[in-house]
C-alpha cells in the first residue's frame, strides 16, 4: 500500500499527539511528536541555567547546539517512542508544566527551529510518518499528502491538560494551566519564524465535541482516500 506524509499541526492540547498515536499504530507508521523535541532543547536549557523566569541566555544555548543530541526510543511497554537528550530518556521530565512555561520562547530561537527541522525532514524521508507540531503542514513536510490543523476552545484544552497533569500527581491549579495554553497560544502564533498557522491546504478539525474515535474514524477515512485516490 502506497506510504503517504501526515502532518498534524494545532494550538497546545488539541490532542494531536492522541490522534497521530492512534493513526501510526493503525497504519503501521512511525510517529513523531516535534514538541517532544522543543521541550527537550528547553529541558537541556533549564538544566544548565540558561533559562529561568527572568533570564534567557539565548546566545549560549545557540552556541550549545551542536552539543545536543536527540533521539527517540520505542517503548513497547509504553506503545511509543521515548525522547532521548543526549541517550537518556528525558521523557517524563519534558512533561511538567514548568517545561511548558519555558518551551515557547525557546521555540521562538531560528538556530533551534532550524535545527530540529533539518532532524524532522530526515526522519520523514521515507514517508510512511505521522509528525504532529505547529509548522508540519507549513514548513518541515509542504508536500505533506495529508495535513491536519486541530483546534478546540481554550477551555477545553486547558482542562485536558489539567486533568492529565493531576492524573500524573502534579500539585497545579487550573488557572495556571489555563494561562499557560493561553500564553503559548499567543506566541506560538506570533513569534517571526514559522508562527503556528493553518496551510492553505489542511483540513480544520474542531474537536471541543468529538470522541477519540469520531475523530480517528474521520481522519481514517481521509487517509485511505488519499491513498486511494
Ligand atoms: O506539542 P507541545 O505542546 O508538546 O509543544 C511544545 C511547544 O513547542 C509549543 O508550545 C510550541 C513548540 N513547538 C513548535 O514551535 N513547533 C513544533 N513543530 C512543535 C512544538
């Protein structure tokens, strides 16, 4: 069967990672999540005092760069892939909503982008890859056969990611949480180097009301006419 590229671009917590997860397994594709890889950069940052809330030293983690390697690791137990920094599995320190305070404006540094879409349009050469991000459809995969942009209501978003995070034990509020998907949000679109923005050719996909599986079946159906077609 014909291998096709699906790039899944949204806000934060529009549950693209869900989605591609559930496609990759079903298709037999690898899946790759590109916020992992953000996140990472800005764990490796915050671990080296190169950021913290009133501070960015911009200029030496540019000059770090080369010093950073990524990879991700299937974990059968976990049914994915674990992200690597430097061989070892970072995954669940890349999770904590002290990360995601951090990772916007890291992901705002050219040097970064450049980096980790360079790694991306490697990964995807093959085809037969499911990558979710912000800048899939736009600027890592244009010729993408199938995009996908996702969005939900603030709301519903910030209440994904509060309850995830309450699922893992973390002592949050859901106004911080909710401000931070709100402030991701704005840089996220905002920021010079590739904004967080829908491809003219992408399906929009509002799932503040649909099941896992309304949303699967729908996407599904998108695939296999693209590889039909
Ligand atoms: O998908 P996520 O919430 O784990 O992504 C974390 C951050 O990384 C997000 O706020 C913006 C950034 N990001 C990006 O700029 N480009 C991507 N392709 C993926 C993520």
């Amino acid at each position: 069967m014909k291998k096709i590229t699906i790039a899944i671009d949204g806000f934060s917590s529009t549950g693209k990672s869900t989605l591609a997860k559930q496609l990759a397994k079903h298709l037999e594709y690898v899946y790759v999540d590109t916020g992992a890889m953000y996140r990472a950069i800005t764990f490796f940052a915050m671990q080296n005092g190169y950021i913290s809330i009133d501070f960015f030293d911009k200029e030496t983690l540019i000059n770090s760069l080369p010093f950073i390697k990524l990879h991700f690791e299937y974990n059968a137990a976990l049914g994915f892939a674990e992200m690597y920094l430097n061989d070892i599995s970072i995954e669940n320190e890349i999770r904590t909503l002290e990360v995601s305070s951090f990772v916007s404006l890291v992901a705002e540094v050219s040097e970064v982008r450049a980096k980790l879409v360079e790694q991306q349009q490697e990964m995807g050469k093959g085809k037969g890859i499911v990558m979710d991000g912000r800048d899939i459809g736009t600027v890592v995969f244009p010729d993408a056969e199938l995009k996908i942009f996702m969005t939900a209501s603030p709301e519903t978003r910030a209440h994904r990611r509060y309850d995830e995070l309450k699922a893992k034990g973390a002592d949050v509020s859901f106004e911080d949480v909710f401000n931070n998907v709100a402030d991701r949000d704005y840089i996220d679109t905002h920021r010079d180097d590739s904004p967080l923005r829908k491809a003219d050719d992408a399906i929009e996909i509002d799932n503040s009301y649909l099941t896992r599986e309304e949303q699967f079946n729908a996407v599904l159906e998108m695939v296999n006419e693209v590889v039909n077609s």
